[in-house]
C-alpha cells in the first residue's frame, strides 16, 4: 500500500485584510462622532455646574462678610482700564476670610481669559490699559450694590444700597455676575449697569462688560450665564431674564423688587 504521509494543517491567516481593517476604523470613527459630543456636553456642564458653585460660595462669603460689618457688603475697587484704586479693599482681598480657603471661587472654569498671569496658570498677558496688572477673578458685583462705582449714589448718597438693609428686594436684586473675559472690563470687579440702556443693543454692550454667554448661547442671541443674588441663591439665567431695560431689570435695586421677565 502507498504510504501515507502526514498532512500538514493549513496555517492559519494572521491579522486583518485591508477591508477588515477599514471596517474596524469607520466603526472606530462613528462611535468617536457620537461620543465626543456627549463628552463635551458632560464637560460643559461639570464645568458651568463647578462656576455656579463658586457663584454660591462668594454669595455666601458675601452674607458673612455683612453680618460681620453692620450689613455693609463687599466693595469693588478693580475698575476697567489699567489704573489700581486699591485692589486691597476689593471684594476679592476682603472675602478671603469668608471662603473658607476656597480660593478657586475666583477663578470660573469656564472663564478662558488670556489675561492670568502665568504665575495662575495663564497665558500672561496684561488686561488692557496695563504693562504689569492681570486679571484676579472671574467674577465681579453689580456696581449698584457698590460703594465705590454706585451709580445711583453718584446722584444721591441717600440711595447707594451698600448694604444688605438698604436693598428692597434682595431675592430678585443680581449681585454677583461673570465678568467679561475681554477687553476693557476683564481686569474689573464690576459691570457699569448705567450704561446698557434699552432694547436689543443693551446686550451689545454687556457683553463688553460681562461674559452674558459664558455658559450658552451667544451675546446676540439664547445667552445664559450663572449669577448670583442679593439673598444668596444663584442661578443659571438668560441675559433677558435679568435684564430688559433701563426700567426693567434685575440689577438696578430700586427697578428690581417688582422686575418679572
């Protein structure tokens, strides 16, 4: 009989072919498409979630901070431009004690300022106006509630609500706001409310001055961003819910007892 001779098994095939390989990189690439947005989405809103948390921890530094002064809140003193008024008396040195070492209250996550000094983890440049002075904090106060830039003050000391006593209704009064990353306000500690006047072009200037869509949308249209208020709860509202108007806002103290958007 023939002998028989052993057959060898057929060697198995290593790897992929071309088309398999190809396969795997579109299913790859389709579930990043659809992935990367919910990351992103879940980021934005940890983010703007830890912003209103720092919101609330300076309204709360803000309420110790008057108890412990016969009302009297915390002062802006950081103005636009590149002049320091005593940088010392502004509400970001005084409402150090009250934090509880919470020292990123000052800084939003959300706040993507060129103007950090490299010292803070920025990108070192100076706010405008200055060769040396950097931005110190993400947010400022509504300059209504200011000693220092009252508006309403200015005109008539009798009406400069510096203090928790002298606000009509401090649950619908703004006091803390996100300020503008940019530009000429983004080394303040303050808004100039005065200025915004009436109708669709009141947004146009805010947005110089605050960051109105730090959390959504933009300043022309759907903008949100965090704020907190006079009686110490915080929220995420839209720019024309808080403001309307010369006659119809939430920043004016004397408007805002009877402002409903």
């Amino acid at each position: 009989m023939p002998c028989n001779f052993l057959q060898r098994a057929p060697a198995r095939r290593a790897g992929f072919t071309l088309v398999e390989l190809l396969a795997v990189i579109a299913i790859i690439a389709l579930l990043a498409g659809l992935l990367v947005p919910v990351i992103a989405s879940s980021t934005r809103a940890a983010r703007t979630s830890a912003c209103l948390a720092n919101v609330r921890a300076l309204q709360m530094a803000h309420l110790a901070y008057a108890e412990a002064h016969k009302g009297f809140l915390a002062d802006a003193r950081l103005p636009h431009g590149g002049a320091d008024l005593g940088s010392a008396e502004s509400f970001v040195t005084t409402l150090q004690p009250f934090l509880d070492g919470q020292l990123q209250a000052m800084r939003s996550p959300l706040d993507t300022s060129p103007h950090w000094s490299r010292e803070m983890d920025g990108q070192g440049v100076p706010v405008p106006g200055s060769r040396s002075r950097f931005r110190q904090t993400s947010y400022g106060i509504n300059n209504h509630l200011s000693r220092e830039f009252s508006a309403l003050g200015a005109l008539d000391a009798a009406r400069i609500t510096d203090r928790i006593s002298r606000i009509p209704n401090p649950a619908m009064t703004v006091h803390t706001v996100c300020m503008a990353t940019t530009g000429d306000f983004a080394g303040a500690d303050h808004p100039h409310v005065e200025e915004w006047g009436e109708g669709a072009a009141s947004a146009s200037i805010a947005r110089t001055q605050l960051s109105i869509a730090s959390v959504a949308g933009t300043p022309a249209s759907d903008a949100r961003s965090n704020y907190g208020f006079a009686d110490g709860h915080v929220a995420t509202e839209m720019f024309g819910r808080v403001y309307a108007g010369e006659q119809a806002n939430a920043f004016d103290p004397f408007v805002a007892r009877t402002f409903r958007p």
